[in-house]
C-alpha cells in the first residue's frame, strides 16, 4: 500500500498521508511520495486546487521516530539534514503553490505533521481533532515553520505556551486562536472540505495564486512595499483571461466561468 494516495477529480487533486498504523509518521517515502504530487499539483493545469487529509484516525504524527532512535553511546544524527533536504522543502513547496491548499485535519496533528497543516492555505479541522508542538516532548523545538506560523498566528504568548508545555490544543481552540479557519463536526469534515475544495477548483486560480504571494510577503513588508506588490500583482491578474470574465458576468448579471487562466 503506497504512504500518500492521490487522485484527480474536478479540478481538486486530493492527497491523502497513508502511514494509518503510525498515525501518518513521515519517512523518505513518504517525503518523497508528497514530493512528486506537489509538483504534479504545481505542473497539471488541470490540478486547480489541493485537498490534504490524513488516513485512518490521525491525520499526521511528525517525523517517524522509530528511525530516529540512537542506541545508548551511538554518535547523535543530523537532524539538519532531514530538515534540509525534506521538511524546509515540503512547507516552501506548499507556501510557493500558486494554487490553494485545503487541509481536513482528521485527528491528531503533531510535531511537523502540526506545523504541515499550518503551512496549508486554508486548514479546516474535525472537532475531535487536536494539534500538539509535540517536538519539546522529545528534546526538540517546533521546526516545519512552527516558530514563523504559531507567533504570527495566535501571537508569541499562545506560541510559547504551545511550544514549552507541548500540550493538545483542541480543534476548537484551534479555532479560536486563530491557527485554523473552522472546526466542523467530524462526520462533516470531508464533505465540507471536498465542497470547499471544488469551489476553489473552479475560481480564478491565477488571482488564488497572486493572493498567496501578496499574504506571504506582508509579514516581512513595509506598508510602502507591500502597496508596491500589490500594484504588480494586480496588473497580472488584471491581464488575466479570468479577470475579463469575472467583469464581463458582474456586468451581464451571471455565474463567472472561470478557467483559472
Ligand atoms: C508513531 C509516531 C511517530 C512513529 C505515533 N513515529 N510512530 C524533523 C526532523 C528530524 C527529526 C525529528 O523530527 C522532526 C520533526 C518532528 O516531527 S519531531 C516530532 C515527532 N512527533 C512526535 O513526537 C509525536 C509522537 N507521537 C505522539 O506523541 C502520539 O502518538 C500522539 C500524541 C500523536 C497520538 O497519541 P495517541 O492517540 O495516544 O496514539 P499512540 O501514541 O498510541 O500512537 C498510535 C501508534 O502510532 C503507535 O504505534 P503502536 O504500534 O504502539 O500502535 C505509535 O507508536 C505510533 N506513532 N506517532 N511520530
């Protein structure tokens, strides 16, 4: 049984980890697996949207620690490489996708499987779902980008908590800090993010694409700057056939059909 399954259906190209038994632990496999459907998602015009979810009951428990067990007197790993050659990829590879990313958190986030699901665009989760910075747990600290999204998303205080006491934060604390977009009831997630999903598939990928550049950018801009990108990008998106379209129903009075180009 592959560790990511992928299929393309309307123009959403669902991912779904497949390490069930392990709670979706990542190994090189599965980095790699994850790899190829990214760039496959970055490459097909006809991927216009991205849902990732988890198999099983968790959606992603980190980095596989059965690998990572050094016997007593053996020579520590490098962590650095991993995380240079997979993690620090994987969460640019995701920010950079000019298509948005949808993430249903099924069950337990931890550790870079958290931190994977805050570098998705819009992260909707199950309200028996729970996030853990489970990394200080182990001697570590939050890495996949968890010390650049908990701060900017819930503020240093709830980061630091999180990261210090590596607690479970609920899916509707989640919510209510601010690291996700909406707990939905459980029996609902994979309806409610499939629907969200395809109405992304059918918008005007190329402005989606635009508004994570802008998103990203602003946290390290000055406002002068930040006006300037916004200026550039709207010139591209407004030589967009999608824009042209867009206009043209507002004005006839109908439903836009976008081909997100
Ligand atoms: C696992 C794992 C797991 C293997 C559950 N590995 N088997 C980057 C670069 C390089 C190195 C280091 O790390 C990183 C980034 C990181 O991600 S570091 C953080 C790694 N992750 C963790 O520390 C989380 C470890 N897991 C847990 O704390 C718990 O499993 C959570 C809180 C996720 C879920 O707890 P439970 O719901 O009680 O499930 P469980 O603990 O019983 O796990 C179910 C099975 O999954 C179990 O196997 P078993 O054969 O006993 O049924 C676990 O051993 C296995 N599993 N996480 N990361």
């Amino acid at each position: 049984m592959s560790s990511i399954l992928v299929s393309l259906d309307g123009g959403v190209l669902s991912i779904t980890l497949n390490r069930p038994d392990k709670l979706n632990a990542f190994n090189p496999e599965m980095h790699q697996r994850l790899k190829a459907a990214l760039e496959r998602a970055r490459d097909e015009p006809a991927v216009r949207a991205v849902l990732l979810t988890g198999g099983g009951r968790g959606f992603c428990a980190g980095q596989d620690l059965a690998e990572r067990n050094v016997a007593a007197g053996a020579a520590p790993i490098d962590l650095s490489v991993t995380i240079g050659s997979y993690y620090n990829p994987l969460v640019c590879r995701m920010r950079e996708l000019p298509k948005p990313i949808v993430c249903a958190v099924n069950g337990v986030a931890a550790g870079a499987g958290a931190n994977i699901a805050l570098a998705c665009d819009i992260v909707l989760a199950a309200r028996s779902a729970s996030f853990v910075q489970a990394f200080s747990r182990i001697g570590l600290l939050p890495d996949s980008g968890g010390t650049f999204f908990l701060p900017r998303l819930a503020g240093t205080a709830r980061a630091m908590g999180l990261a210090l006491l590596a607690g479970k934060l609920s899916a509707e604390d989640a919510e209510r800090w601010g690291l996700i977009w909406q707990a939905v009831d459980d029996g609902q997630l994979m309806q409610e993010a499939s629907s969200m999903a395809k109405t992304l598939a059918e918008g005007p990928t190329k402005a989606y694409g635009l508004i994570k550049k802008a998103l990203h950018s602003s946290a390290s801009n000055t406002l002068d700057a930040q006006l300037d990108l916004e200026r550039d990008l709207q010139r591209e998106a407004g030589s967009s056939e999608d824009y042209r379209e867009g206009v043209a129903a507002f004005m006839e009075k109908r439903k836009p059909v976008f081909k997100g180009k």
